[in-house]
C-alpha cells in the first residue's frame, strides 16, 4: 500500500504549477484524514467517548484490525487519476 514513484509529467498533465498542486493533494489528505477521525468518534460507543475525548485507550484485536490506505497515498492517487476538482483562487 506504500506510495509508488510519481513522474513530475504526471502531475504536470493535471496542472502547469507542481506548487498548486502539491497544495491540492495536502489538503485533500488533511480531509481523508479528517473524515476518518470523525468516522471513528461516531461509531465509538458513548461509553468510550465523552465530549469528543477518549477517556481510556482502547485495545484492539489484532485479528480485527482492517489497514486502510494513508490520506497521502489515497490524495495522490485521486489527483493523478483527475477525480480531484479545485479552482485557482488567483484568477
């Protein structure tokens, strides 16, 4: 699951400035990260959350344990397969 090498042609075909689009794919990671924190604290029992704080640390099974991709790689991905859609504030 770890992020394979990107050619720079790559991610000029989607946009002329690497700058916009290292922005682009950071601030979608930080809302994939996001989105999977807020996921976390709504299937959390209420037990086990309070105000939106983990009273204790939870322990869980291994045999559980689902390994989901890092934001990183899945911001990456959406931005070089064209799912990602921004404007340019600029113009």
């Amino acid at each position: 699951m770890a992020l394979e090498p990107l050619s720079i042609r790559q991610i000029e075909e989607r946009t002329d400035d690497q700058y916009e689009a290292v922005v682009v794919m950071s601030k979608r990671a930080k809302q994939v990260l996001n989105n999977r924190i807020v996921e976390n604290l709504m299937t959390a029992t209420v037990d086990e959350v309070e105000m939106g704080v983990y009273d204790e640390v939870v322990e869980n099974n291994p045999e559980e344990y689902e390994e989901l991709e890092k934001p990183t790689t899945v911001a990456v991905n959406e931005f070089i397969d064209g799912n990602l859609k921004w404007e340019d504030s600029q113009d």
